[in-house]
C-alpha cells in the first residue's frame, strides 16, 4: 500500500484585499467620522467617499456602518 501525500487546500481569504484608499476610508467611517470629515481630511468629494465604501460593501458583503466598523477592527485598520 502505498501513500499519496494530499496538498492541503488553502484555506479561503477571510475577506477581498482592499485598496489602501478604500482601507483609509474604512478605517475613517469605523473611527466614527461622516463622509465629509472623511473627504475633507483625505482630500476627497463625499461622492468619492461614498463610491469607497460601495466598493468596500461589495468586497466584504457588508451592509451597515457597524458591520464596517466590525471589518476595520478584524482588520487590524
């Protein structure tokens, strides 16, 4: 009888890598900012702001801002 070695299967990436600016503006929203004071300190429009965290919704299948503030915290953001 002989063995066959097994490639273990990589576990799964706990979440979509996200860009730095949309971590940026991840870490923003959970520290309790509004989408102007994040744009105003990123330089951005709060359109901008808001296309980030559609984005960053979509990547990590979330839907509210504490769910957000959830996935900067298991992030280390």
């Amino acid at each position: 009888m002989t063995h066959t070695p097994t490639t273990p299967t990589p576990a799964p990436d706990p979440a979509p890598e996200l860009a730095p600016r949309e971590q940026e503006t991840l870490r923003h929203i959970a520290a309790g900012h509004t989408y102007h004071q994040t744009a105003r300190h990123m330089g951005l429009s709060t359109h901008t702001v808001d296309a980030y965290l559609r984005r960053i919704r979509t990547k990590l299948n979330i839907n509210t801002t504490a769910e957000m503030t959830r996935a900067a915290i298991t992030l280390g953001l």
